[in-house]
C-alpha cells in the first residue's frame, strides 16, 4: 500500500505535497465518505441522506478555503507590487512563487531564487517560508518580512518573524503581519504576550481592507518602505 502512494503521489506531484499530507488529507476524505469514490452500493435513505449532509459540509468548506486561499495570495500580490514600485527585490514564499493574483503572476515581479544568507540551513529555510521578503536592490540585505495571517495561526507568524530578526539582530528588518480587520484584537493579545514583549522586538500590522485601499497610492506616491508607516500600526 506504502509503495502505491509513493508512487501515486509522484505520478501527480503537481497536484500534492511532498510530505504525502496531501495525499493523506485524501485518503482520510474518502475514508469519511466526504469524497465519493466507485460503486458505494445501495445505501438506505438514511446512509444517503447523511452522505449528502456531509458532502454539503465538504463543498462549503472547499469554497471557504478557496476564498481564503485567493485572499492570501491578493495580499501577497500586493506586498510584491509596493516591494518592486519602492525600488525593492521581492520574493515570496518558496511554495508561494507560482501563483497569480487577477492573471498576474508572481514570476513576472519577483526573484526566481532567494538570495543566499548568512544563516544555518534550518534558519534559511524558515526564512525562506516567510510570505514576502524584501531586498536591498540586488544584494542580500533583508529590509523587510511580512506574515499574512488569514486564518492560520498567528503566533506561527511571530516567531517566523522572530528567527528573522534574530538572525540579524544588528541589522534587523522592518517586520510587519498582514492580518484580516476582524482578527485585529486577536493580534493585539498575541503581540501583548510578555514572551513576545520581553523581546523588545517590533512588529508592525497592517489590515487587508488598508493594504488593499492604499496599494497603488502607496506604489505612485512611496519612495521608501518608510511610507509603510502611514498604514501600520504598532502595539504600545
């Protein structure tokens, strides 16, 4: 069985992950029958009715992670525009860079690679997971990290930015999470915690309905990622 989801999952690699999670979320779908597959058989009304109730459930939650999966990548996208109009390298996250946000892909606006940085290989590639970095034109130079947070756990999205700064702790980057208006009390908590405070690192928010609205005043109008400020907020 082992051997033919290997293969399987290798025959259709475009489609699922490496680590076989996806593939796994699937079998565990069609085990639960939130996936139909082949000759069910007869089943009784109850079965049947039951079955359909389920797969009602799976068809809302796939649209529900498809809104939420454009979303991230709406907010990506324009992160990566403001990045390049200032004058920035961008790059987004390393299984993020073939996506595309309203026919434009993020190919055309960013780095094909990440920039070799000092840091051990665990560090880099945590680095390398961070939604939108961006560069000091053509160097390795960090200036600044983003998080978006949509509905994913934010405090994964501080300590990704956390293991940045401290890797650079003498020439730090602006860090900033993209979070949606309506988790913005939430981010306040996480951000109050004396774990994160006791760091004296500042971490920056930005709200979507903000990023969004001033995207392209900000891409005509900034010079630098100073103009960020005039959208951010801070937690005292």
């Amino acid at each position: 069985m082992r051997e033919a989801i290997l293969e399987k999952n290798i025959q259709h690699k475009d489609a699922l992950s490496k680590d076989l999670g996806a593939f796994a979320g699937l079998l565990f779908d069609i085990g639960t029958k939130k996936i139909m597959v082949g000759d069910e058989g007869v089943l009784s009304e109850k079965d049947q009715l039951k079955i359909e109730k389920l797969l009602k459930k799976r068809h809302r939650e796939v649209v529900s992670e498809k809104e939420e999966a454009d979303l991230h990548t709406e907010m990506q996208y324009h992160l990566l525009k403001i990045g390049q109009s200032l004058g920035y390298d961008v790059i987004s996250a390393s299984n993020d860079r073939s996506r595309c946000h309203d026919g434009n892909s993020f190919t055309f606006i960013s780095l094909s690679d990440f920039p070799e940085i000092d840091v051990d290989k665990d560090t880099e590639k945590t680095i390398q997971l961070i939604d939108v970095v961006w560069f000091e034109k053509d160097t390795n130079k960090i200036v600044s990290a983003f998080e978006v947070e949509k509905s994913t756990s934010i405090y994964s999205g501080i300590l990704r930015l956390t293991d940045l700064y401290f890797s650079f702790p003498n020439d730090p980057s602006s860090l900033f999470l993209i979070i949606p208006d309506n988790r913005e009390k939430e981010l306040v908590l996480q951000l109050s915690r004396p774990a994160i405070k006791g760091n004296n690192i500042e971490i920056s928010y930005i709200l979507f309905s903000d990023l969004r609205k001033h995207c392209d005043a900000i891409c005509t109008f900034g010079d630098s990622k100073e103009i960020l400020k005039k959208i951010a907020k801070t937690v005292i």
